[in-house]
C-alpha cells in the first residue's frame, strides 16, 4: 500500500486528472497531468523504501 503522502499527491492531483482529461479529449492537459503524475509517484514510490543502514554515518569511538 501506498504509505507515502507524495504518491497520494500523485494519484490525486495526477493519474485522475489525466484520465479525465483523455476522457474529453484536452491531450495536453493529459499529458501535463501524466506529468505530475509520474513525478510525484515516482518520489512516493521512493520515499517510501524501507532506508539502508549505513555504517560510515554512525559514530565514531
């Protein structure tokens, strides 16, 4: 599930958008909503991967 907040950005403010503007035939809102879309959920898509350790950020004895 998604657990970001940017892909719920994206779903909403994008990837709906965009299929309702195919729907009545305005391209290229279409694509600028494609746009926002792939943007936002790609950072949410991102943002929400579990982080890996890295050791050389830790403290030093």
């Amino acid at each position: 599930m998604m657990r970001s907040w940017m892909a719920w950005v994206g779903l909403l403010f994008g990837v709906i958008p965009a299929l309702v503007a195919v729907a009545h035939g305005r391209w290229l809102q279409a694509g600028i909503a494609a746009g926002i879309a792939v943007v936002f959920l790609m950072a949410g898509a991102q943002a929400s991967k579990p982080r890996t350790p890295r050791p050389w950020a830790g403290r030093r004895p």
